[in-house]
C-alpha cells in the first residue's frame, strides 16, 4: 500500500493564499469595534479642544474622521456579504491596508491641527496622549497585515514627533525624543506581533487541513481515492430508506478482478497497486456522477446505483449496462511495468430493497452472486438469488473443513503410477486426497479449485510436497528409488506465480537430503501465459536446479502447439480426454497420434494419462508412446501398497485390467 504521511506534517497545496485570506479577514473582524473607539475618540478630543482652537478646523477634521470611518464600516459590510476568490483576495487586501493608512493620515493631522500653541499643556496632553494610545491600538488591530499596522502607527506618531520639534522648548524636544525611541520600539512590537500572529493563523490553517485529511482518510482509501467501506455503507443505507419511501428500486454491484492474486503474486504489489489505481481511474471515467465507485480492498470494488427505476426489469436493464460499460473499460490492456497486462473481472448484482433492506445484508448477497459470476467461468455477471446463500455457506464449510485438515495432517496422497510402455514402473503420480472426518476419503475434484480460489492451494501444495519428500526417502530406504524414477506433483498457477515459488521448493528438498531429478513438476497451461519471460525464467532456474518439467493436460488448450518449442521442459502430459477414445474416435487418435511424433522430434517424452482399456494401450505403444498411465494399469493407491506395487517382479499391462 502507498505509505501514510502524517496529515499534520504538511500544508494545503493553497497555503500561501489561505494565509493572506485569513490575514485579510482578521483585518476586517475587528472593524467595527476599531471604527467605535476611533469615533469616540474624536468626538472627546473635539469636545476637549472646543475652546482652543477654530470650530471649522474641529468640525472639518471631525467631518473628515466620520466620513472615512462609514466608508471603512460600508466597505467591512461588502466584505463580509462576498465570497473571496484568490483574484479579489489581492483588491481586499489592498482596501484595508488603504483604509488604515487614510485613517493614520487623518489622526496624524491632528498633530498640527488640533494642537494648539502657548502653555495649554492640558489641551496639548490631550493630543499627545491621544495620538500616542491610537497609535498603540492600531499596531494591534491591523497586526495581522504589517503594512497597515506599522504605516498607520508611522502616520500618526510621526507628524506629532514633527510638530513637538517645531513648537520647541525642553519640554516639547524631550518629549519628541522620547516617541522617537517609542517608534522604534513599536515598530519593533509591530513586527512581532504579526510573526506571532501569523504563525498562530498558519498553525491553524494546518490543523483545519489535517482535519479534513483524516475526516477523507476516514471515508475514503487511501491508495485509489475512491470511497471506502465506511462511506458506502452509510450512503446505501440513506439509498435503501430513500428506495422505500418512493417504492424505487436500486443496485449494487459487487465486482472482484479474475486472477488479481496470481499477477499480485507474480509481479508485486507494487505493480499490483499500480494495477488497481489505473482500475479506479477507469471506473470513474466510465461511470455517471449518480454512481458511487466504492473500493472495499484489495482487488474488490461495489458500484451503488441509487434509484435506477419503479421496475425490477428495468433497473437491471440499466444495472446491466452500467456493467456492460465496465467490462468494455477493462477490455483495454493496462500498461504495467513496460508490459500490456489483460484483466476481467466477475460482477455480482443485488437489487434493492427486493434483495435486502440493510447494508450489510446487501453487500453480502451481492458478495454471492460475484462468487456465482466466478464459478460459471469469470468476466461474467451474475444476478442474486436466494439459493447462493445455501451454496455460500456449504463453500465457507468447506473452506473451513479445508483449513482444519491442513492444521491437523488430514490430507494423504495416493500415487497412480507411471509405467513405461515395455511394462516397468519408473515412477508415480502424487495424487491429493482429504481424509474428511465425516465423508471419508474425499477426491481433489471436490475442493482443489476452492482451495484455488481462497489462497489455500499454496499451503496445501507445500504440504504435498512435504509428504512427497518423506515417501521418497521411504522408497530410497526400500531400495526402489532408482535414478530414472521420479514422483510427479501437480504445481497450481497460483502457486507457480509466487515469486518465491523456485527458492521455496529447493529449501523444501534440501531439508530432506532428497535430490531434484526425482521430483517431476506437472504445469498447466494456465500457469504459463499471464507472464511469458517470467514464466520462462523460473522454467529455467527449474531446469538448471535438476528437475523434470512436464506441462499437464497437453491438447486441452489452444496455443500449446504455439509456445510448446519454446519451453524449457522435458515431457508432455496428453490431457485423458483426448487419450480414451483414440479407438474410437478417428480424430483424436489422429491428434494423439502427431503429439507424440511432434514430441519425439523435439527431444520430449510423452505421458499418455487416462488409459483404461487394452486396445488404448495396444494402440499407444504403436505410436511409441513412452509413458502411459491409468486405471487399466492401476488405480491410485496409499503409500503403502504403492510399494507392494513397484516390488513387483514384473508388470503385466494386460494382466492388471482387472
């Protein structure tokens, strides 16, 4: 998965503006208390220097404080009725920055206009102190934004510094020193307080930004973006009531990608994620906006689609076409990793509320009806059905059934030998059986392809080999084990598609002191196509390693003969299907027929599996067949009577038909 970073440890991609705007707003949210105190301000000094200076210049600088002070207080109005975009962000802070040094011009003309001459040092003081407390209140009003708070402060006390210098006296000149050093200092303090001021909003700023990072972590995941498992469910159960109420009806889709594990496995889960984000790029691109694409982890996505008719028929009409959209989405090939990779995906429906009027039991009958899309052969569609829950739930017996047997040593292997066509026994197949505590001894057909699909073959398959291992040495110490005997072992794809599959199975043989020439690894055709370089990679690491290599069921695919030249491998398995009519089938015998001849002019044996009758037998060892293997022969049997079997001082094919 894509690693976490810790949301607080970084800043919004708009974090320079989202400074400013706030910057901006904090200049604005104290206007109306600054625009109060400054308006009482000058009403007493007005008041206090009636009777020493002019009433037209108190009255005209009176007149001219209001005025701006509306204009400022009809401009806080606008900027509190708008929505701040970047583009006006810059204008609103140039207004207040605007509107704050007008308001320093006018308080430092007071200076000269309203101080009057002589000894009036109560009418001075009055000025003085004004001026000097203004100043102090501005640089803390309009300390969020520095340039109006040290202009304003630089306006109003600068022009008073200028006027106690021009009346003169000690007095006056003392006392203009005096703001000058008081300038600097609140300069100073000006500066500071915006740096605190500014890091307290940049500190905020983050920590909104980190809040709605954890409240998206929450609802939605973290390597596709898409929403999670929390959020779909908390939309399909407003989606279901809403379904009720106006007697709509909805769908859920619940869609698994086919064979996801093997190429996770195969490639890595790096290209695995890769894999799955390009699949949500594309579901959101070939969905409408009233569909919810919704990854609930690993490869499993639920589309919801709330409210699609009044009709069952027409909803899954439309359900199916939103499907059909999807499957033509994942027809493309997905570059990974310098490659083209195929993908398909199986696709379960449940309709809502016909199949379920709560979340969790919709997602679990949607979860079914995928499970059916992939029993009926994948990059299919399946609509719900109340039976599937019968047949869920006979899988997860069996599946825990599974687990348990191969806790507790419930699995055996029986072995169905190999004979050469002149009658000797040169080795075996290792043939899976589920010792079943109440159905007995239960063949592979019954669960290998569930432990295919839930993950449990690569377990079971190491514990084939384990077994294979231990009767192997067995036949060494019963002095059977001969250099060109060999036990065979059938390898899954998914097993084959682990990256380790190669070292895992050296460290296995090693631990056994068994050596690999006596160990044939049967592969499927399946196995080896959806990475050819991988694929003939680990063929050769095996081929170097010492093992014999057979690829099984030869004939049932239909590129064999397109990649067979190319393979490192030693032998091929004909599939029995093609095997047991050759007699009477003209065109299989004649498929059978060109295999083997095709074999033995590549330099490969041939195996000839499913031979049940004389005439088949007859009939193989005319074409010079090598290997041949089969109920007429011998049934698979327990380790120990395998060994009766290959003690046998001759094998009489015809002899053992019964």
């Amino acid at each position: 998965m894509t690693e976490y970073t810790d949301p607080s440890l970084s800043d919004p991609p708009d974090f320079a503006a989202r400074l400013r705007e706030n910057q901006v707003e904090l200049s604005f949210t104290g206007l109306p208390a600054s625009l109060s105190a400054i308006m009482i301000n000058t009403t007493v000094i007005v008041i206090a220097q009636w009777s020493v200076i002019q009433w037209q210049i108190l009255l005209g600088w009176f007149t001219g404080m209001l005025g701006l002070s509306l204009y400022r207080y009809y401009t806080y109005r606008v900027y509190q009725a708008r929505k701040s975009t970047e583009g006006s962000l810059k204008i609103w802070r140039k207004r207040a920055i605007a509107g704050t040094l007008a308001s320093g011009a006018i308080w430092g003309s007071a200076a000269f206009l309203l101080v009057p001459l002589g000894e009036q040092s109560f009418h001075q003081t009055i000025i003085i102190a004004s001026l000097i407390g203004m100043a102090a209140g501005g640089v803390i009003t309009q300390a969020a934004l520095l340039p109006a708070s040290l202009g304003y402060m630089l306006l109003v006390i600068i022009p008073l510094i200028i006027r106690l210098f021009t009346l003169g006296g000690p007095a006056n000149l003392g006392l203009g020193f005096m703001l000058c050093i008081y300038v600097i200092v609140m300069a100073s303090g000006a500066i500071s307080i915006n740096r605190n001021l500014s890091d307290s909003l940049a500190m905020n700023i983050r920590q909104r930004h980190s809040r709605k990072i954890i409240e998206h972590l929450a609802y939605h995941d973290a390597l596709t973006n898409l929403p999670n498992r929390r959020l779909l469910t908390e939309r399909l159960s407003k989606d279901i009531a809403r379904s009720i109420h106006h007697s709509h009806i909805g769908a859920l889709i619940y869609l698994d990608l086919d064979n996801f594990k093997t190429l996770n496995d195969s490639m890595g889960h790096q290209l695995g994620d890769e894999l799955l984000k390009q699949m949500a790029l594309r579901l959101n691109s070939c969905l409408s906006d009233e569909v919810t694409a919704t990854r609930l982890g690993g490869d499993e996505f639920v589309l919801l689609m709330p409210e699609l008719a009044d009709q069952e028929s027409e909803a899954l009409r439309l359900a199916e076409l939103t499907i059909k959209k999807v499957q033509e989405a994942l027809a493309r090939p997905f570059p990974l990793g310098g490659r083209e990779i195929h993908m398909s995906a199986s696709l379960g429906i449940a309709l809502f509320p016909l199949h379920g009027d709560n979340a969790d039991d919709l997602l679990k009958r949607a979860d079914f009806a995928m499970y059916r899309a992939k029993a009926i052969g994948r990059n299919t569609m399946s609509l719900y059905d109340p039976e599937m829950q019968e047949q869920a739930h006979l899988l997860m017996t069996l599946e825990q059934g599974l687990r348990n047997a191969l806790r507790n040593d419930g699995l055996v292997i029986h072995y169905q030998p190999f004979i050469s066509i002149d009658g000797a026994v040169i080795g075996a197949e290792a043939l899976v059986r589920w010792h079943h505590p109440q159905d007995g001894l239960v063949a592979p057909d019954s669960f290998i392809e569930h432990a295919e699909q839930s993950g449990l073959i690569i377990e079971l398959g190491k514990q084939v080999l384990e077994m294979v291992c231990q009767h192997l040495n067995r036949l060494a110490d019963s002095g059977l084990l001969t250099d060109q005997f060999k036990i065979s072992i059938n390898v899954s794809p998914l097993q084959f598609a682990d990256r380790n599959f190669v070292t895992d199975i050296q460290t296995t043989i090693s631990r056994y002191g068994i050596e690999a020439k006596h160990l044939l690894l049967e592969i499927t055709e399946n196995a080896l196509l959806p990475d050819w370089g991988e694929t003939i990679c680990k063929l050769q690491q095996l081929r170097e390693a010492n093992f014999t290599l057979a690829i099984d069921d030869f004939g049932s695919g239909q590129s064999s003969l397109a990649y067979i030249k190319k393979l490192p491998i030693d032998l091929i398995k004909i599939d029995r299907i093609l095997v047991k009519d050759i007699t009477r089938e003209k065109t299989d015998a004649v498929i059978v027929e060109g295999t083997i001849d095709m074999a033995r002019k590549l330099g490969l044996k041939v195996v000839a599996e499913g031979v049940e009758e004389q005439s088949t037998f007859e009939l193989l060892k005319r074409y010079a067949c090598n290997i041949v293997q089969g109920d007429m022969i011998a049934k698979p049997m327990d380790f120990d009577r395998f060994i009766v079997f290959c003690q046998q001082p001759d094998i009489k094919v015809a002899d053992t038909a019964t």
